[in-house]
C-alpha cells in the first residue's frame, strides 16, 4: 500500500533477507512421496529449497 501511495516502503530487518520460489507441484510430489514412505522412515526431510 505504501508503493501504491507513493510513499517510501517500510524495509524490515537489515534488507539482505532473500526469498525462494518453488513449484506446487514439486511442493505436492515430495509431500505424496513422504506420505508413501515406510512407516520406520524418520525426517528430517527437507522438501523446499535450500540455498546455503
């Protein structure tokens, strides 16, 4: 709403902070796969995305 006044937009934290982007439809197979895997299977498990 800022922008769209034309005002300065407020920046939380320092402004490095980044964002990713993912497909739903990879977000939906790694969830179906997790549902599918054995019972014994522990996580962690990561199904977003990692950049570090």
């Amino acid at each position: 709403m800022q922008a769209l006044r034309g005002q300065d937009i407020t920046i939380y934290g320092d402004g490095s902070q980044t964002r990713s982007f993912q497909y739903v439809d990879d977000l939906l197979e790694g969830m179906l796969r997790m549902m599918e895997s054995p019972a014994d299977f522990t996580g962690p498990v990561n199904i977003g995305i990692s950049e570090r």
